[in-house]
C-alpha cells in the first residue's frame, strides 16, 4: 500500500504493520542529516527496504519506538536505546 502526499511528492510504504519512509521523509521526522539515516541504517540500527525502483524506505516509527533521543548542550540530537 503506498500513500502520495500532494505536496512532498513523497512514498510512505506500509508493510507488516510498519510505515516506510522515505529518506527525505526520514531526514524530517528524525531531525538528523541523510548521511545519519544511512549510516543507522548500515550499522542496523534504522532498518529499511529497498523498493522495485532502487529507492530505499525506512521504518523511523519502529526506531523512535526503540530509541529516544535527546538534546544536547550544542543542539544535535544524541540518540540511545530506551531504559527499562
């Protein structure tokens, strides 16, 4: 199932329960440059699809759900995992 949004032009990708984003879309919600997302989603931190089309989707709503992220004292984001 794919959503368009009139005015991004973006893809948001719902599989398994999951909503995908794209990068741009990903760059936004999470606060953090492109290079970031791909380097979380290198390492796996952030996990992601890779469409027909070549483009890749990630899955930020099941990130934030396992991380939080906070600000720090030179305004960026430091992001950790979740204490239970």
């Amino acid at each position: 199932m794919s959503n368009t949004s009139d005015t991004t032009q973006s893809i948001s990708i719902s599989s398994k329960e999951a909503l995908y984003y794209t990068i741009d879309e990903a760059v936004k919600k999470l606060k953090v440059t492109k290079r970031t997302v791909y380097n979380w989603a290198k390492n796996g931190k952030l996990n992601c699809i890779i469409m027909p089309n070549g483009f890749k989707c990630y899955d930020v709503d099941g990130f934030l759900n396992k991380s939080f992220c906070v600000g720090s004292r030179a305004g960026k984001n430091t992001c950790g995992r979740k204490t239970n």
